[in-house]
C-alpha cells in the first residue's frame, strides 16, 4: 500500500463519516497545511504519520512478515 492508496482510504472513511479535513487533521494531530501537503503530494508521508490519519478515522496499518 502507497501514500496515495492510505490518503484514499482516509478520505473514504472520513467522507463515509461525515468528518471535514479540518476536524480530521485536528483529531490526528496535524494541521490542515500539513494535510494538504501530503494530498497534494509535495511532502512525504512518514508510516507514523499515515498510522496517525488511519486511526484518526477508525482504521489501522498492519504490516506482516511476507511468506
């Protein structure tokens, strides 16, 4: 899973929700700008950052040892 595939699961939720971009970058933490520039794509994303939006929605990133 990319950024963009994390970014798309968070708007689907948060939108499912009810919830603006506002009010979910609050709840996880961020400012709206920092949002924004991780939608836009001109800052990187770090695995904590996306855990934070994820759970932010009720959502969670799980990684597994591959086989």
């Amino acid at each position: 899973m990319d950024k963009r595939e994390i970014l798309q699961a968070v708007e689907g939720e948060r939108i499912r929700q009810g919830m603006s971009k506002r009010k979910l970058a609050e709840k996880a933490g961020f400012t709206d700008r920092s949002l924004y520039m991780w939608e836009s794509d001109k800052r990187g994303m770090t695995l904590t950052n996306a855990d934070s939006l994820l759970k932010a929605v009720g959502l969670k990133l799980v990684i597994e040892k591959g086989e």
